[in-house]
C-alpha cells in the first residue's frame, strides 16, 4: 500500500526528467551520426581514440565530469523532492494511523525515487546500445552498464539529500528551491555539454561525492575520497529526514 501511494504521485514527476533526458540524449545521438558523417567523408571530426570506440566516445561525451550525466543530479532533486512527504492529505493520514513505521515511510520514499531513477538509466543505456549497433556495430552493454551503476549511486546520494531537504521544507518547491540554491553556491560545475564531444583533462575534485561517477577516477585507484562523501551525504540526509518526519505532525 505504501508504494502503491508513492506511485500514483510518482508517475507524474517522472514526465519533465524524461522529457530533459531525451532532449539532452537525442542531441547526443545526432552530435554522433553528424561526426560519423564526417568521419566517412575523410576528415576525422574527433581523435581517432574516440572515433573508433564507441565506449570511448559514450566516455568523452557523456559520463567524463563535468559532463552530461551529471544530468541525473537535477533529476534526483526533482524526482525525490517534489513528493508528498508530510504535506497533509487524506492517503497519508490513512497511512499514519496504521502501524507503518515513519522510518519505513520515509526510506520507501527514497528506494521509489532510486527506482525512478534505475528505470530512466536504463531506458537511456537501452538508447545508447541501440545507436551503438546502428551506428558502428557495438553494444557493450556490460560497459554500459557498469558506468550507469555508478551514476545510480552518485544520484542516490542526492535522492536522500533532496527528501531531507522535503521533510524539512514540507512543500516541494521550496525543497527543490533549496537543494539547487546549495548546489549553486558549492564551488565548480559538474554538468556540461560538448557538441561535438571532445575530451578534456578537467575533472571534479577528489572530494566530490559525485567524482567517482567519471570513469577516469578509477583509473589506477579507487576514489575513496568521493565514495566517503556520497556515503556520508547519504547516510547523514536519510538520517536527518527520518528525525524531521518523526516529530513532524500530519
């Protein structure tokens, strides 16, 4: 019952990230079909390293940082802060008086915003391995896959801080006001969009919790530095939104 409530307001926030997503991809897809046609015509329009590998040009061009993935940043704000967490409404005092945990409510909340989320990143991994065979014969899923993971998890971070930042304001527009007039005070950028793709030695700081998204960072190590911090973010926002919605009336 919990989820069933959850999803009759979820499914309509899933409207606008999926309509951002698709524009920002499809630009993406048509970058790569023009610099294929150029490509053939004899003047390489990107390095070899990235014209000959698909992998490599999904890297440059969408999961390097500061780069496009960090697209799903704004759309974990948007999805997990614009339900209905404690605003008053006839299902959620339903829901209260049973003997549901408000915990239970609070990380159900967050598991169906994680879900929305594995569900677009995998329609958009779907999309890529689509263009990969159309295009130059290369699915890579297990690839695809892999980098989709890490920026579920980086994303899962900002789901818990966005439902924080809900449990506290109450009222989603002053929630995703909130969290995106944080980010835009934090120091660097992380979304960026290169048309065409071109690589960059540019990359997040080591602290960032959303640096061990970019697949550079594993490069010789393990970015522990980034993956402490998107534990800790994490954690310390689920934590903060179970108290405010524990002591919070309804």
């Amino acid at each position: 019952m919990i989820y069933a409530t959850i999803w009759r307001d979820l499914r309509w926030r899933l409207v606008v990230p999926a309509l951002m997503l698709a524009a920002c991809v499809g630009l993406l897809q048509i970058s790569h079909d023009g610099h294929l046609h150029v490509k053939h015509d004899g003047v390489p329009a990107a390095p070899a390293s990235i014209a000959h590998d698909y992998v490599r040009y999904l890297d440059v061009s969408w999961f390097q940082l500061p780069g496009p993935s960090a697209l799903f940043l704004v759309l974990a704000v948007l999805i997990a802060g614009g339900g209905r967490l404690t605003r008053p409404s006839s299902d959620l005092a339903y829901l209260f008086a049973l003997p549901i945990s408000r915990r239970r409510w609070v990380a159900s909340h967050i598991a169906a915003s994680v879900a929305a989320l594995a569900m677009l990143l995998l329609l958009l991994d779907v999309a890529f391995a689509v263009d990969g065979l159309r295009t130059e014969g290369i699915a890579a899923i297990g690839a695809l896959l892999l980098r989709s993971a890490g920026v579920l998890v980086a994303a899962t971070a900002w789901v818990c801080v966005a439902v924080a930042a809900l449990a506290l304001m109450r009222y989603a527009v002053l929630a995703i006001l909130l969290v995106f007039g944080v980010l835009a005070l934090l120091p660097g950028g992380r979304f960026r969009l290169d048309l065409p793709a071109r690589e960059s030695a540019e990359m997040l700081p080591a602290w960032d919790p959303w640096a061990f998204a970019d697949p550079r960072a594993w490069h010789g190590a393990v970015p522990v530095a980034s993956l402490l911090s998107a534990a800790v973010l994490g954690v310390g926002a689920t934590a903060l939104a179970m108290w405010l919605v524990e002591r919070r009336e309804v």
